[in-house]
C-alpha cells in the first residue's frame, strides 16, 4: 500500500493531544487519488497499538472544482474530465479537489 504522509502528519499531530480522542474527521478532496478504503486501511495500520486505535474516523469528501483558463467559467469536473463543459478548452485551474487536511475531532467526555 502506498504511504500517505498527509495522513501520517495528521495522525502524529493527533498522538500529541494530551486528551484522548473519540473522533476525528479528515477533509479528502476529490481528486485524491486514495480511495476511502485505502486511506481507513493506512489509518488502521498507522494508530494500532496507539491511543488513537479505537478512534472513530470520519472521511468528508471534498468535490472537485476548477476555472477554465480560456473562458473563466467555474465548473466541477464530471468523472475527473480536465476539459472546460462551457468552451472545450482543456487548461483549467483546480480550485478545490486536493484538500487532506484534519477538520475536526471530538475528544472523550464531550
């Protein structure tokens, strides 16, 4: 399996907290190339045998969206498709879609 090392810098912060965590749900944007399994797989396999191996995880998925770079318009990539649905044009900036980031946790006795 490939490492994931957004996941392991999250999950290292996270063994840090002086508190212990119940919870905690990452932002995985779209066009992240790890599945959900894969990334619960790697979470699963990084915090056995840590405070955090019965740690509920929570994945909030991010949807992809890009600008054209020929017309401008705002749109959101059907099937990972890089090309503009308004012009045709294939240059595109990605807005949002690459996210991995901690969003929140809940720690014991919230």
């Amino acid at each position: 399996m490939p490492k994931s090392p957004r996941l392991s810098f999250i999950i290292d912060h996270l063994l840090r907290q002086p508190k212990r965590i119940s919870s905690v749900q990452i932002a995985v944007g779209e066009l992240v190339p790890e599945t959900d399994e894969q990334i619960r797989s790697h979470w699963s396999m990084l915090t056995k045998d840590t405070t955090l191996s019965r740690t509920t995880l929570t994945i909030h998925r991010v949807p992809a969206e890009q600008q054209c770079m020929a017309c401008f318009e705002k749109y959101q990539p059907l099937n990972k498709e890089t090309s503009c649905p308004h012009c045709g044009s294939f240059g595109a900036r990605i807005i949002a879609g690459e996210e991995f980031y901690l969003e929140s946790l809940k720690e014991e006795n919230e």
